[in-house]
C-alpha cells in the first residue's frame, strides 16, 4: 500500500465521520461536506489503487522481457 492509497483512505474515513456527525446533529451542510469528502477518498485511492495495479503489470511484462 502507497502512501497516496492511505491518504485516500483516511480521506474516506474522515469523511464517513464528518457525515455520520451531520447526521446526528441534523447539521445538512456537514452531511454534505461529510459525504463529498468520503467520495474524494474514495477517488483518490481507486486512482492509487489502479497506479499500483498498473506498475505491476508493466513490471510482470518487463520480467517476461
């Protein structure tokens, strides 16, 4: 796991956090910043996920080589 994967995660987490707080204290606009702020984590560490993913595949070809 990259640094860019656990910094998307804690995003994600921060996020679910900052959302679940609106909820409880019916603040709508903390939901929403909550759940934007889930879903960027969520992006940022697919995107990390896919670079990992790709470096391995481009380094099974070159072991081929």
């Amino acid at each position: 796991m990259n640094k860019d994967q656990v910094k998307g995660r804690i995003e994600e987490t921060k996020g679910k956090i900052k959302e679940a707080t609106g909820v409880i204290l019916d603040d709508e606009n903390m939901e929403a910043e909550g759940n934007i702020q889930k879903n960027i984590g969520k992006a940022q560490s697919g995107l990390s996920d896919l670079k990992e993913d790709t470096k391995e595949s481009i380094k099974k070809v070159i072991d081929k080589i």
